[in-house]
C-alpha cells in the first residue's frame, strides 16, 4: 500500500498549486480531461486515458487525498480497488486536492473550493453516492454518529466494528435498509450476512434483526438461505416492522410500523443518491440518481461522461464501478 503521509500530502498540494499556476499541464499539446472524482471508477478511468493517449493532459480532481492510498477495507468496509497514487503520478495523471463545486458547461470550465477553476476540453465524472436527506423523528447528527452506516467509510466501519465489541453477551442488533434509495443491493445482503455471521462466532446468544423498509425485499429469501443456523435472525419487511418511521438513538428505540423495538446496536444504512457535486451541475433527475445513455454520456448534459455508480443505471456494485466505457 501507498502511505500518504503529511509530508507528501503538502507537497502533492504544493505540486497541484504550481501547476495550476501554469495551467495545470506538463504536456501543452493536445486536450484536457478533467475526471472528477478519484474513487475506483474516476482513478481507472484517468489512468486508462493518460496511458491510451499520451497527448492528452489527464487531470484528476479529489478532495480527500486518503481515497487514493488504497488501504485495505476494515471490517465492515467496503473493498476499495483502483490505482494506487503513486500508479497516476507514474502515469503522468495531474492530481489537485480540491473540490469541484459548479461546472460552467459553456465556457468549460469547473469552478474549485480553493476559489480557483480548471479548463477542460472534456470532463469526466465520478460523483460515487451520498446520503439523501431524510425525515425522521430523531434521526440527527448524533443518531448518525452512535448508529453508522459504514458504508464508503472507514471510520464508520471501524466505529461500527467497536460498538459490536463493547455489546453485552445477548444483545440485540439491527441492521437497517431504507425504504427508497438503497445502493449496491447485492452489497447489503453480505452486510447482513457478514453481521450475522460475526454475531454467530462472537455473540451466539444474540438476536439480529433486518429493519427491511422495502428496498431489498427480494433479498429475504437469500439471506434466510445463507444465514447462520444458530443465530436468531428476523428479516421484516413493511407492515410486520420493516419500516422504520421514528428512533431515539440515545435510549435504544426504534418505532416501526408494527411497533416499538428495543435494540442494543444498529447498523443504520440511509438513501443515497449521486454524489452532492452530480446535482450541483444539473446531472441528476427526480430519481437522484444521474441519467445516462449506454455509453455512459448524460442525459442532461451530453458533454459530460458519468462514471460508476452514480448513474441512474448502474448496477451499483464493486465490478459495476469499473465496467468502464471506452474512452471518447
């Protein structure tokens, strides 16, 4: 694995900012791709660019400089693949740690945090997902902090992977799946496995429960199929308790639509939808999600190309991430 250390973040940044001072490009001949996004899809799409056609200046834009380290998953994480940062340096891919936060489609030309904005010829983007906002009685802040998602994020997982250490020898855990909006379908199912599982070799006297809100119905059977045997599990859907309607994070509470539940630890799974900067630039319909054509072109705006899982349908998966279209 590639560490980045402070040192090298400072540098890298001080690299982004002199080559922006000089127009963010080592080789002047030939176009500009700006690939937003440095998650598995963007970081392979930029390195697939960079090495087919050398003419052409690859800048990749990512905000958080820890996503290019590759590190591997904790538990409860979801795997992370793509290029390490040293595999786009030695490419020639341009790495700025900044965020984009408008796109100018006419004058081409994405606006940064930083205050300053890059040209393109071509821009390519890899948004990833987000979490919708959701009404909920309770759910704020400090529900999201005590009952995570640990879903994209490493701190979440690892905070996630303590508060299943601390439980009490029988507790009861929930797993929770929203009712619209739910990501990686087939990767929620090995979440309530891989939780059942853990709970099966470290707390068997457990009780865990899948809070099923009506996004992943169909996975019921599957997960009855391959859950451990010994392990008490419920998988409820809506009407028998599958959606959650109100939660008093502090207190242990859950209100469903079939009543009160009592719970010890959640895994508290939100919608999601395109990543904030897909719906800032207009690339996202009623659905959050980012409409494409089979090339993976927008819909809404055919000059920009959207990579992975943002894309209204994509099958929003790990393998689905990477299925890149060819370059155009």
């Amino acid at each position: 694995m590639h560490r980045l250390t402070r040192r090298h973040l400072l540098g890298l940044a001080a690299g982004a900012a002199g080559a922006a001072a000089l127009g963010l490009t080592a080789r002047p001949r030939g176009t500009r791709a700006l690939v937003v996004g440095g998650g598995p899809a963007g970081a392979s799409h930029a390195l697939r660019l960079a090495l087919r056609d050398p003419a052409t200046s690859v800048v990749l834009v990512e905000r958080d400089p820890t996503r290019l380290a590759r590190a591997a998953a904790p538990v409860f994480g979801q795997p992370t693949a793509g290029p390490s940062l040293a595999t786009l340096q030695a490419a020639g891919v341009e790495i700025v740690l900044d965020e984009v936060t408008g796109i100018d489609w006419r004058g081409q030309s994405a606006a940064l945090f930083s205050g300053r904005a890059l040209a393109f010829d071509r821009i390519l983007l890899a948004p990833g997902t987000a979490p919708l906002p959701e009404a909920m009685a309770g759910l704020d802040a400090a529900a999201r902090h005590r009952w995570p998602a640990a879903w994209g994020s490493p701190r979440e997982a690892r905070r996630l992977a303590a508060t299943l250490e601390a439980l009490p020898d029988a507790p009861h855990v929930a797993l929770r799946l929203p009712e619209k909006g739910l990501a990686h379908p087939e990767a929620a199912l090995t979440r309530a496995l891989d939780l059942a599982q853990w709970l099966a070799r470290h707390r068997p006297a457990a009780r865990f429960t899948v809070l099923d809100g009506g996004a992943a119905t169909a996975l019921a059977p599957r997960f009855e199929a391959a859950r451990p045997r010994a392990l008490a599990t419920a998988w409820l859907v809506p009407g028998t308790g599958g959606r959650v309607t109100a939660i008093d994070a502090q207190r242990g509470r859950i209100e469903t639509d079939a009543g009160r539940l009592a719970v010890d630890a959640v895994n508290f799974l939100p919608p999601l939808g395109a990543g904030r900067i897909a719906a800032l630039a207009g690339l996202t319909d009623a659905s959050h999600w980012c409409p494409t054509d089979a090339a993976g072109c927008s819909a809404l705006q055919p000059a920009a190309m959207i990579l992975g899982d943002a894309r209204a349908e994509a099958p929003r998966t790990l393998a689905g991430a990477l299925r890149l279209s060819a370059p155009v």
